[in-house]
C-alpha cells in the first residue's frame, strides 16, 4: 500500500517518490505513535477527566 508523500522543497503532495515539479526526494509524513508511557501523558489524562467531570 502506498502512502502519501510531501515534497520538502515545494511542499506539495504526491504518491511518487520523487516530485513531479522540482525532481526533489519525497518524504513520508506519518504522524508520530501514539503512548500513553509519554511525557505529558499524565496531563493529557487529565485533561480528559476533568472534560467528562463537565
């Protein structure tokens, strides 16, 4: 399955590995993973309590 892919120099879109407007490398932008052992986990849970309490 192919992923979407963004061109550093022109920031355009494309699904080929090389930009069709400036022949640049494309780049995968996949969003970082999700871990709730993460540094700000423990914020981000309470946040989401204190919403439910509302």
């Amino acid at each position: 399955m192919k992923r979407i892919l963004k061109c550093p120099k022109c920031d355009s879109y494309t699904m080929e590995e090389e930009c069709s407007e400036c022949k640049v490398k494309t780049l995968a932008i996949i969003p970082a993973k999700y871990s709730p052992d993460d540094r700000m986990g423990k914020y981000r849970r309470m946040g989401k309590k204190e919403e439910k309490k509302d």
